[in-house]
C-alpha cells in the first residue's frame, strides 16, 4: 500500500522544492551568483536553443561555481518564456534564450515584452538559413526553382517555421523579387523534416546546423544560403546576395537578462559568457553547429546587433 | 540472419549491471510520472534528460525508452482505479476498465492492461526490428490529410460509443472542441475568446478538462450520495489475487490485439501522432469493427485491450522514424532525439551503418524494458487494490488531493485550480444530465491536433479540402469515419421509429 501514497509525495516536494528555489527572492547581495542561475529556454528540449542553453551552461558553470539548471518553456514563439523571464525579480538569477524568431514576434505580431524589456548579456551563435531539397529533387540549382516560380507562380511548397516568423518574411521579400512560394508551417520539427523528405514540400527553409544528419546523409541538399558571402563548407552554394536577394536575417541565439538588473551583476556574466564563448569547446560546438564561426556578439554590441536585425524585419515585412 | 545476430549481441550488452541498473529506474520513474495527472509522460523524460549528460550514450538512451514505455502503461492503474486518467493515453482506458473495477473486478481490469502492454509492446518491438525500413518509408507518404483524417475517425467513432443520445454526444464533443479553441491559435497566432486576459491567452489545457470532468466529477457524484449507495468492492477478508486473463481469453481477443498493435504501430510511426491518438483510434477501432461493439463502454476486456495495446505499440512505432531517418514520431521521442544529439550522435540512415551494435542494443532494451515493465507492475497490482479497501470518502479525499496536484504542477498556475473544480462541476453535471463526458475529454485533446493538421492541410493545398477524399489512405479512413458516424444515427432514428409505431 506505502507504494501507492509515496508516488504523489515524492511529487509534490519535489513541486514545493521548486516553488520555494523559484521564489526565494533577492537574499544575499555581496556574492553573485549564490545559487543556480535558472536558464530559460523558451522552446522544447534537444532543440537547438535547448542545446546552447546546456552547453554553455556547462561553461558557465566551470567557471562562475554555480549550476545554471535549464528550465524548458515553450510556447507561442519563444514568448511564453519571454513571460517567464520578466515575471522573475530582475536579479540576474534567471537569464534566457532569445532566438532570431521571438524577435520577429516583435514585427509580426503576439510579442508579449519590448526590446527595453531585456538587456542582451551577448550573440553566442548565428546560423545562414538556406533552401533545402530532395536529394532526388529536380531542382538542381537555386536558378532552377526561380524559372519555375516565374512560369507557374504560387505553386512551389516550402516548409517553414510559422506565419510571421523569419521564415516567412523571407518569401514575402521572395515575392516582392517576383518569385512567389507558397509556404506551409510546420511547427515541429519532426513534422517539417518528414515533410521535406517525404515529398510534401518542394522545399524546406532551414539552419544547416539543425538538419546536419540529413545533409551528412545525403537526403537532402542546399540550393541557396541567405548571406554576403558563400557559407564555409558549402562553397559551391550561392549566397543569396550573388543572385541578387539582399536579404540575410540569420538565425541568432543570444542570451539576455531583465533590464533593471544591477549593472554589476550583468557584466559579471557577460565578461563569463564571453569566456565561455572564446573557449575552443565552445569553438568546436559551433562547427558541429555548422554556425558561423564569427557567431559571438559580446554584450556592448549586441543590443546593437539585435535592433538592427529587428529593423531590418520591419522593413521586410513592410510593417511601422 | 545478421539481424538476430545482432539483436543476440545487443541483449548481451543490454545485460551488463549498469544498462540493467538504469533500466530499472527508468520504468519505475516512467511509472510514477505516468501516475500524476500533472507530469506528463514527457515533462517526465524531460526532467530525466539532465541526468543522461554524465553517462554514456547507450545507458542514456535505455533509460529515457524505459521510461517512455512504462509512461504508456503507469497510468492505467490510477486510471482504473480511481477515475484519474494520468496521461491522456489512459482516458480510453478507463471507459471499460474503472467500469469493469467498479463491477468488483479491478484486479481483473489491471491483468488485462498488463497482458495488453505486454502483447502490444512485444509485436511493436518485433515490427521494429525486422521492418523498420519499409515501415519507414510507407510512413513518409502519410501527410497532414492522413494525420486528420484519422483524428477526425478518433472522433466519430467515440461520438457514437456508450449508446445514449448521439445528440447529448455531439453537444459534448463540440463543447469540448470549442474549449480548445481559447487561447492563441497555433497557425496564424490569432487570439480565440482570450477577452485580453493572460489566463484565457495561454488556452486550456486538456489536462484540466480531463482530471476535472473524470476525476473531480466522480468524488461530487460521490459526495452526493454521501458515500453510501457504492456496497465494497473488495471483502475486506477476501484474498486478492492479480487476475491474469487465462489463455482461451486471451485467444478470444487475439483479432483486438493484432489489430490495436497494427494500429499503435502506424499513428506511432506519424511524425507528431503518439500514444494518445493511438490509444483513442484503437478505442475507437474496436466499438465500430470489435465482435463485441454494442458492450463497449460497460467494462468488457476489449475496451481495455485495445487502447492498452495500441498505446504501447505505439512506442515502437515513434522509434521507428527516430532511428532510422532522424525524424522524431512522439513528443518523448523528440527528447530522446535531444539525447543522441547531446551525446554527438546523429539518428538517421547512416546510424545503422556507423553504430550498428548500439542500434541493435537499443532494439534489444526495448524488448527488455517491456518485459520488465510487466513485472514490476504485476508486483504493483496487489497493493493498489487494496487501495480499494479503505473507506471511501478517504479515497475520495485523495483522488480530490491527487487532481489539485496535477493541475498545478502542469503550469504552476494557481488559477488552473478553479479551473479544474469548474471542469469537475461540469463533469458531474454532465452524469446528472446523462451527457457522456467522453466526446468532451476527447475534443478538448483531439481538437486542437485536428486543427493544426486540417490548417497545414488547408495552406499547402491552396485551400482544396479535396484532397482529403483524393489521396486513398485519407479516403479510406474518411469513409470509415462517416460510417462511423452515420451508422448510429440512422440505427437510432429506426429505433425512435420502431417504438413509436409500437405506441398505440
């Protein structure tokens, strides 16, 4: 019978154990970090802001002596974490992820916070994202899919992210180029791979670091990186400025703090995570990433950088 | 030949004392997460998934399957036994068995479940290994039309169950449909009967729909009959045995079990389908084409194998895509994707080429994990019956304690409370005014899959809903789900008009 009541009791401290860590507020002023820096990821775990998170974590906390536990909170683009973050006390005890697509939410619509809500600790990776096909597809290059989005306008099937995410500004610039994609959101993942290389899709907007194992094993190939320059290891690949496209919007995963918190404590862990960043560990994550290797922003800039890209958006989507 | 070689030396490596160790762990925290209403299956491997950082690949990847199997079937006991589906996988389940617990055979209703895990788990686990190529490849076809088409199936074939008023069914059914618009729809962003207030932004969950109508709504009707009027289900001298269906049984349901496997196995392969809509389309399966459709609801071995066996078969199935093209089936498998990842290795075809022994290790755990996964729970049975011993407003005091619980650990969300006693009101009215609860748990957890899949649907055919009855899998499965539907309407407006001409 014991077995039967321990279930919900273990449960339930372990619930009352959280809630307490969660609301023990501002206690200790001399010494930061004191206690575990909770970090927010606004999306799924195994995803790839989830993998930065825990990465750099692990950085994190060889050098500061403090766990910086994840704390997974999905939801409506990233905003549901965005939530999280500004409910907690502006301490620097809870940091989180902010992704090139939670900003877009900002121009496109459904952002529950302001960019002044938040103070950017640093850029930590950027990735092009790219068209993807079929390996066995009959495009064969990126000119290919132009000819025929020109002849048969509205007919080509590209998987994205969501409505209003950089994914999708991107084919409305497209279109305003003349070459009109239809696209279809899948949110998961899964859903959107299955639907590349189950031939639902004729193309498949993506980071080339998210779909490495599809590349590595060749079931699905790039047509185009949307960059200046040609993507390093793709050097065959065009970049989306020599065919004319002056759009880049790379992904972006960055960390950030609530605006408010003690400037000391933001420099604290912004001169970390640049050490974090500069390490060769976190060199080599970025190449497994296929990010760029130039990723990092350090905190100075990057608030710099993440208005810049949020402009740039306005300015696609045609929005004030 | 070299599969059964290699599937000899993955049980060897399977057996070494620290993948055995973790394993067993595995299936007790996949059982107690599957318990409590509020950790989901996959909050559960979630929470797991830190803890895999330190050890190594294979170790890590048994321990998160053992807990995604056993997390298919930990449910049932709550679920049976006291009304409280633990996962929505367990809500089909306790149609037929908390009515079969409630007719004095609990211990009978918890040996099917085990025998139906059992069964369920091994078949999907055989399939797995032996074909998960052309599986595979068959599952790539299936598109968004398929994945509604067959949510719309899970739909029509429970609207019909029970044999009261197909009317009342529909009123809940589209009342349950209409709850899990609220909150910010999932394609276009768009704020459904939000009114601006946060709360309502974030939509309702399923969750409170589902504990509150089944498990709160029982204690009030309880309450009301102020715990008399139930006589005890257990003689508190009577010895109480696990009732293990016997083999002639067992032989009887052998058409439920290959076809809730088949089942299981193919909405688990779906990339985003898992368990639940698995375990609600076997349900559903077995009222239309089952020999005994017309008991389905009042507590029939069929009601609790079927959505048993689908549900972990369906494991199986996930894995399948996982393994072999990288491609995540279940919201448990995305995490154990998350996990290869971590550790630097990439699922997909090449897996079975550059870790060729660790797939086979992880084919074999499977096989492992089910088995003891039927162990520990034939231990559990025993004691959790007695459960039944005690008064029963006691029990009812912790079915009440149970509910709160899970409501407020899902989001940490005091106002998912009265949510959730609101939700339990309902419930109970809905028995008073004979409205099956059923069709509303099932909308409010079908409802918003159905819809994303019908808008995906919808976008990438140039709004051409055509295509539905165009592609033949879709077609199929719509017709069976109109037959479904319209079977008993027309079967009861014969019936109103057979009595009436009986009236004099």
């Amino acid at each position: 019978m014991k077995s039967r009541f321990d279930a919900p009791i273990f449960k339930w401290a372990i619930a009352v154990i959280c809630s307490m860590a969660a609301a023990g507020g501002a206690l200790g002023q001399e010494h930061f970090p004191q206690r575990p820096v909770e970090t927010i990821v606004p999306w799924g775990p195994g995803g790839g802001a989830d993998q930065l998170a825990r990465k750099i974590g692990k950085l994190l906390e060889a050098d500061l002596k403090t766990s910086f536990p994840v704390l997974n909170v999905p939801g409506a683009t990233g905003n549901a974490g965005m939530t999280k973050l500004l409910a907690a006390p502006a301490d620097g005890y809870s940091i989180a992820i902010l992704i090139g697509d939670t900003a877009a939410t900002l121009v496109s619509g459904g952002a529950r916070w302001k960019l002044s809500d938040l103070t950017p600790l640093g850029v930590l990776m950027r990735q092009n994202s790219g068209f993807f096909v079929q390996q066995a597809s009959r495009f064969k290059t990126w000119n290919d899919v132009v000819t025929e989005a020109k002849a048969k306008p509205g007919t080509i099937k590209v998987a994205i992210l969501g409505f209003g995410s950089v994914d999708d500004m991107t084919l409305g610039y497209l279109a305003g180029k003349g070459i009109t994609l239809v696209p279809v959101p899948y949110a998961s993942p899964g859903e959107r791979y299955a639907s590349i290389l189950g031939g639902h899709v004729d193309l498949l907007f993506e980071q080339a670091g998210d779909i490495h194992s599809f590349l590595d094993s060749k079931q699905v190939r790039p047509l185009l990186f949307f960059s200046e320059d040609r993507v390093e290891g793709f050097a065959d690949i065009p970049s989306s400025k020599e065919v004319g496209l002056e759009i880049y919007l790379p992904q972006f995963r960055s960390i950030v703090v609530r605006a408010g918190t003690d400037p000391q404590r933001v420099k604290l862990l912004a001169d970390a995570i640049a050490k974090a960043a500069g390490t060769p560990e976190y060199a080599a994550f970025l190449k497994e990433s296929l990010a760029r290797r130039d990723s990092f922003i350090p905190a100075g800039e990057a608030q710099k950088f993440i208005a810049g890209e949020i402009a740039t958006m306005q300015k696609m989507s045609g929005k004030k | 030949m070299e599969i059964i070689a290699g599937l000899g030396a993955g049980f060897l490596e399977v057996f070494q004392p620290m993948n055995m160790f973790v394993m067993v762990i595995g299936l007790v925290l996949g059982m107690l997460v599957a318990v409590l209403p509020g950790l989901t299956l996959v909050m559960g491997v979630v929470l797991a998934l830190p803890f895999t950082y330190s050890m190594g690949l294979l170790p890590s990847i048994i321990l998160l399957t053992a807990m995604y199997v056993s997390g298919t079937y930990g449910g049932a006991f709550t679920s049976i036994l006291f009304r409280i589906p633990g996962e929505p996988i367990d809500v089909p389940l306790l149609w037929d068995g908390y009515a079969m617990a409630r007719k004095g055979r609990p211990a009978k209703a918890l040996g099917w479940t085990l025998c139906a895990a059992l069964g369920g788990g091994l078949i999907s686990a055989t399939v797995m290994v032996f074909l998960s190529h052309p599986v595979a490849k068959f599952a790539l076809t299936l598109s968004s039309p398929e994945y509604f088409a067959i949510l719309i199936f899970g739909m029509a074939s429970v609207v019909s169950l029970g044999g009261g008023s197909i009317s009342n069914a529909f009123i809940s059914l589209f009342l349950g449909l209409l709850i899990a618009t609220v909150g910010v729809d999932s394609i276009y962003g768009t704020e459904r009967f939000a009114f601006g207030v946060p709360f309502l932004q974030d939509g309702i969950e399923y969750l409170l729909v589902m504990v509150g109508a089944y498990g709160l709504g029982e204690v009030f009707q309880r309450l009301e009959k102020g715990f008399r009027g139930e006589e005890k289900l257990m003689g508190a001298d009577q010895e109480i045995v696990t009732e293990f269906p016997t083999a002639s049984e067992i032989g009887q349901l052998k058409g439920t079990f290959f076809r809730s496997s088949i089942l299981g196995i193919i909405v688990g392969i779906i990339p985003g389908a898992g368990a639940t809509i698995a375990s609600f389309v076997a349900y559903g399966a077995e009222s239309q084409y089952g020999k005994r459709r017309k008991e389905m609801g009042s507590g029939i071995a069929e009601g609790i194998v079927a959505p048993q066996t689908a549900a972990t078969s369906s494991v199986g199935g996930a894995l399948i895509p996982l393994l072999t093209m990288g491609i995540p089936g279940s919201g448990a498998t995305a995490i154990i994707l998350g996990a290869f990842l971590l550790h630097g290795v990439q699922p997909g075809p090449q897996i079975f080429v550059s870790s060729g022994p660790m797939v086979y290790a992880i084919f074999a755990s499977l096989f492992v994990s089910i088995i003891g996964m039927c162990i520990l729970g034939y231990f559990a049975i025993k004691p959790l019956v007695k459960v039944l011993d005690m008064p029963e407003p006691v029990v009812s005091a912790f079915v009440v304690m149970f509910c709160f619980i899970g409501a407020f650990a899902a989001r940490n969300n005091l106002s998912d409370l009265y949510v959730i006693t609101a939700f339990g009101i309902l419930g109970y009215l809905f028995d008073k005014f004979k409205f099956p609860i059923a069709p509303l748990v099932l909308g409010s957890i079908l409802g918003p899959l159905a819809e994303s899949s019908f808008m995906t649907m919808m976008v990438s055919e140039n709004n051409d809903w055509t295509v539905l009855i165009a592609r033949p899998v879709s077609a199929t499965v719509m017709v069976l789900a109109v037959i479904a539907l319209v079977y008993p309407i027309h079967r009861q407006l014969r019936e109103r008009r057979a009595t009436r001409a009986n009236k004099p």
